[in-house]
C-alpha cells in the first residue's frame, strides 16, 4: 500500500536516478502513476522481494511446465 493508502497490486518498474533518488511507474487497469517517496518504494521492493523468494528457478519452472503438459495430453 502506498503512503496515502493507495493499493500497489500492479505491475512497477524502478529508475535510480541521480543523487540515487529512486522512482518507480506503476501501471494498472486503470492508469499508470509515478511514486517517488521512499516508504512507498521500499514497500514495492519489498513485495518484490516476497514474491522472487516464492518463485521457482527457471530450470523448475519448465520442468513443471512439461510435467503439466505430459499429464494433460
């Protein structure tokens, strides 16, 4: 959730630019937005975060892919 209560379920990408100021666009069904304050982006990156530690490497994901495939055919 963003600072002013906003919700964050939305593709982000972050920029670093000089100074090391970070931003990050958001984009939604609805719009895109630009955040800049830093809690917000640390909570982006933090769900980044938990969500890279669940994911599986690439060699699992196709082997569950092609195990996925095998069963349904």
């Amino acid at each position: 959730m963003l600072s002013d209560g906003r919700l964050t379920r939305a593709a982000f990408t972050t920029v670093q630019v000089r100074r090391r100021r970070i931003a990050a666009y958001l984009d939604n069904q609805l719009q895109g937005q630009v955040a800049s304050d830093p809690d917000d982006i640390a909570a982006m990156m933090a769900a980044w975060e938990n969500v890279r530690g669940e994911a599986l490497s690439h060699r699992q994901s196709v082997d569950l892919i092609l195990e996925v495939a095998e069963s349904w055919s």
